[in-house]
C-alpha cells in the first residue's frame, strides 16, 4: 500500500508541473521570490530563476530578440494567470534571445514564463517614469485564448437523476 501512495503522488506531481516549467529549470527556481520583492529591488536579485506570469500588452521584435512587455498577474495552483487582471501588482518586461514573432503573442494573450531576473530598465509609462522589471525568458508558456471560466470544474448529475422513482417517490414507498 506505501508503494501504491509513494507512486500515485510521483505521478501527481508530475502532472502539477507538466508542461509548464521543464524538469531541468525545476531546481533552479527561487520559490521563495515574489514578484512585488522583484518590483521593489531588480537588482538585488539579478540571476535568480523565477516564475511569472500576466496578460501580454505589447510585444517588440529587436534586432537580437523579442521584448515584451507584460502585465503581471498572480498564478493559480496550475502555473496560470489568474483571470481578475485587478489582482495585478505591477508590470515586466521579459525578454526572448531567440526568434519570436510578436504576432504569435498579441495583446491580451495570457503567458506563463521561467525567467532569468537581468536587473531593470526605466520608460515612460503614459505620463510618468516606470522602473521595470527585467527577465530573460528561458521558458515560455502561452495560454490558449478562451472563456477561462471552462477552468471551473462542473459538478453535474446524469439526466436520468431525477426521474428515478426511488428518488422521488411522490408519497409511495417502492422496495
């Protein structure tokens, strides 16, 4: 029985992180980093691995990579940003060495990332200057556009529930 549990939370956890963070960056990660410490101190934590995740807002081809610059929003227990954008604390920028067109990754595309922390960069945000954070990307997840309300399970029962008479026995006892 030890064996069969030891097994089944094996195969639990490696369903958990699937396809979202690669098992060789999974080490790697600093868990304990958030990202309103990030926000408030880049540079203090330049080379740290960490996971992030938002809603893309604007997406720049370079001449040696892609920037993009991301909303951030809190992850839920599958790596996925959550749907309430209010929840966000703040805005990054994330960077790809490798070809990436900004037309795969649009505005409002929600992503998930494994990133390298490369300090900061300060820009004009409307009217006012903003401190970014930057990461290089070293693993990118796009979440497929959809109704994120299909992530809330469904608990149905068959349509013949009702109907049977032993559970509506409209004053009769059956046996």
């Amino acid at each position: 029985m030890e064996l069969g549990g030891f097994a089944l939370a094996v195969f639990l956890a490696g369903c958990a992180s699937g396809s979202v963070v690669p098992a060789s960056l999974q080490a790697q990660i600093d868990k304990t980093l958030t990202f309103p410490q990030l926000r408030e101190s880049p540079d203090t934590y330049r080379g740290h691995l960490i996971v992030l995740g938002g809603e893309v807002l604007s997406a720049k081809r370079l001449k040696d990579g892609t920037r993009i610059e991301v909303l951030e929003i809190p992850l839920d227990r599958s790596l996925r940003p959550e749907a309430d954008r209010t929840l966000s604390q703040g805005r990054f920028i994330a960077v790809q060495k490798e070809f990436l067109d900004p037309a795969t990754i649009p505005p409002g595309t929600t992503i998930t990332l494994v990133g390298e922390v490369t300090g900061s960069v300060a820009d004009k945000l409307d009217e006012t200057d903003y401190t970014y954070p930057t990461v290089e990307i070293k693993s990118l997840k796009v979440w497929p556009r959809g109704d994120t309300m299909s992530r809330i399970p469904y608990y149905y029962y068959p349509p013949s529930y009702y109907w049977r008479p032993y559970y509506h026995t409209f004053g009769r006892i059956r046996r």
